[in-house]
C-alpha cells in the first residue's frame, strides 16, 4: 500500500502516509437489499454471525472517528464487495457522548459497545477494486499471474517504445525498465503518450512517472542513458529480464544487443520493433538465441532483407534550421504497428510465439499508393494474397524472404 500510494502520489512526503485498520467481514451469501446493515448495530450482528465480532470490539477500543468494514461474499461471477462505515457520534456542546461519564480510558466495555454499536446509522459506500486482478481482466484473465511476475525493458522510448511501455504495463506486465537519453520535445507530443507538460524533460523520468501515475501497483524502473552503457555497464541492470522490447531503430545500437544477447547464458527473447516511412508498413521480431540473430535478416549495414514497401523519392523530412531529420507519420498510422510490436511481445513472454518469429504489419493499400510508395517486389512474391493491406503476415525471420508462414 505505501509504494501503491507513492507512485499514485509522489508529493505526498512519506511521514505523511497514515494508514488505519479496517474490518472485512467475509459472509456465506450475499445479503438482499432488504438485509443490508443500515445501523452499527446491524453491522455489529453481521459481524457476530461471520464470528469476527472480537475484531470489531478491538477496532472500536482504538476510538477513532470511524470504523470502516467491507463485506464481501461469493457469487457466481466472483466476489462482491461493499462497505459500512460505522461513525463515532458527534460532540454535543463540546461533550463527547461515547466517553460521556467516564474518564477516556476507564469506559467499561459494555457502555462503549452500547453507545457505538447502536442505533445510529451507519454510512453506505461503494468499493472501487484497483488490484492487478482485477484492473487487468477483472478476475478472468489467466494470464496475469505470469505478466505480474515480469520484468521487461523497454529500449527506446519513442514513439514506438513509449507507446509500447505503456500498453505492456497497461496489459499486466508487473515491472517495466526503460532506457533511452533523449529529452521529450514538442515533435514529439503528437505520436507518444506523454503530452506537453513534459516537454523539455527525459523521457524515461516522465514516462516512469506517468505509467506509476496511472497504474500504480507497476514497478518502473529507469536509465536516462545510453544503451551501450547499459549493456556494458558493470551494475547489469538487465541480468535478470524476462524479455527486452528494442525500439532503438539505430542499427549500431541493435548490433551491439544482438552481439549482447548471444554471449548470455541466460536465454531469453528480445522483440525488435520499427516503423518502415510514412508507417505504411511495420515490422516485429522475436530473437531467443539459441543460434537465431537479428543480423539474420539484415545487411552488413543493418538494413533488412525484407521491406514492404518502395518508395519514388525520398521520404525523409528536415526540422527548419536544426536539420533533424524524421518520417511523416502519426498516431493513428503507428497505432497498429506498436499494438502489434506489444502483442507480440506478450507472445513471447507467455511462450506462444517461438524465436525468429516475424510479423508485418501491412497498412491499406490505398494509403500506401496515396503516400507516394508501392508495394515491394519482395513482398509481392512472398505474400500475393495480402496485397489490399489493412494485415498482417507471419514468416520466419532469415535471409530467404520466401520463406512464410500463414
């Protein structure tokens, strides 16, 4: 609860967290409208009959100004939940009417449980659950007690691997690692999950802060660095990754990573993911090791065997004055190429998708043609029937592109 409320609320300094005991009350059924408690005393009777009524006696010695008890009972659809809150009777012209008589700590126990668990009404609430089970998959989704116990980092985060970040720790994934030392800027704001307030700061600090913001119960670290020194550092931040998502897009970056991966003795799979221009095709690949490299599908200068498109001119695009150079795409077009670089990184952490795995994603064919690019020769031989685009195709990742899978 103190990291849950930590990341929810980071100003909050830590000697000011208070935590109070409450009281679940767990019922053999659940009870009708017509029975639920409306007084202490009904709440005290439910109690009783559940055989924790000492608890509530031990609760009300502590005098605080309310006592707050959940019920709960199970149904056929899981458990339902609700709470009572049983309040301390108000000051009447400054005289407390629960020590009324008495000195405070000599009020015999039958007057205090007389004057609390009486005839006042007691408070109605509702339970809103924000636990991992429930917040991912509400109780039904087998697969998070594995996602919970996952570490993944991040490498790059961009507008691929922020993205990705936050639809991972959005899916269940219990600790992330980011690692990119880049500044947010106002480019980037249109295509990531972050937005202008931070602008100006790294994005791994703020995209740690947000996924913490919004799902508190997710473990974020972060590495405001460079890739290199992270995979080399003497510290091995990585050593005990479950999976490593790659959204580097920089060849000597990825190069050194797969040299990385392949001196492990630890094996585990890495999914590389990039956009090709205008995001009118993009590319997901899975590398466990075991003899199987990216270098496999790639060049000498890292440039992939296989593209989905061509292109007449040039699709790269300058910033006026600095000359950075970027791809024109947007949210909605880069949308279905990170959801599949996340689906088939949860693939892979949940063994359904086996190493040297390759998936492409292929935009609508009227949207390529209108973007000025064609589809390639290459794709063309090895997948004639997804050629309207709006799918995605599966192979396996090797330099013979007319191996396919389905």
């Amino acid at each position: 609860m103190r990291d849950w409320l930590r990341n929810f609320a980071p100003a909050i300094p830590a000697a000011e967290l208070r935590f109070n005991s409450g009281l679940l009350v767990w019922m053999d059924v659940v009870p009708l409208p017509s029975e639920y408690p409306s007084s202490a005393k009904d709440v005290y009777d439910i109690a009783a009959r559940a055989g924790v009524a000492a608890h509530l006696d031990e609760l009300a010695r502590e005098m605080r100004q309310r006592l707050i008890v959940m019920l709960g009972a199970s149904t056929e659809n899981g458990p339902a939940l609700a709470t009572t809150v049983v309040n301390r009777p108000k000051l009447v012209r400054g005289s407390d009417p629960l020590i009324a008589g008495f000195r405070p700590s000599r009020v015999p126990e039958n007057v205090l449980h007389a004057r609390l668990f009486g005839g006042n009404a007691a408070d109605r609430t509702s339970v809103e659950r924000v636990d991992p089970t429930w917040v991912h998959g509400r109780d039904r989704d087998p697969r998070i007690l594995t996602l919970r116990g996952a570490i993944v980092a991040v490498l790059g985060c961009g507008s691929v691997g922020g993205p990705v970040a936050m639809t991972l720790a959005r899916a269940g994934v219990g600790k992330l690692i980011l690692v990119d030392n880049q500044t947010f800027t106002g480019a980037n704001v249109g295509r990531h999950p972050l937005g202008v307030g931070s602008i100006g700061a790294a994005k791994t600090i703020e995209l740690a802060k947000r996924i913490r913001s919004d799902l508190p119960h997710v473990q974020v670290g972060f590495h405001n660095s460079l890739v290199q020194n992270v995979l080399l550092g003497a510290d091995g931040p990585l050593a005990g990754v479950d999976l490593i998502v790659s959204a580097l897009g920089d060849w000597p970056s990825e190069s050194l990573l797969d040299e990385w991966q392949a001196v492990q003795t630890r094996r585990f799979p890495i999914v590389y993911g990039w956009a090709e221009p205008h995001a009118a095709a993009g590319h997901a690949i899975i590398v466990s090791g075991g003899g199987d490299r990216l270098r496999d599908g790639l060049d000498a200068t890292g440039s992939p065997h296989l593209v989905a498109t061509r292109w007449a001119q040039e699709t790269r695009r300058y910033e006026p004055a600095c000359g950075a150079a970027f791809d024109p795409y947007g949210p909605v077009e880069l949308g279905f190429i990170t959801s599949m670089v996340a689906q088939t990184a949860l693939d892979a952490l949940l063994g359904e998708a086996a190493s040297a795995t390759h998936r492409i994603w292929l935009a609508r064919r009227a949207f390529v043609e209108a973007a000025g690019g064609t589809w390639s020769d290459e794709l063309r031989a090895i997948a004639p029937h997804a050629l309207d685009g709006a799918t995605m195709i599966e192979r396996r990742w090797s330099p013979a592109v007319k191996e396919l899978a389905a």
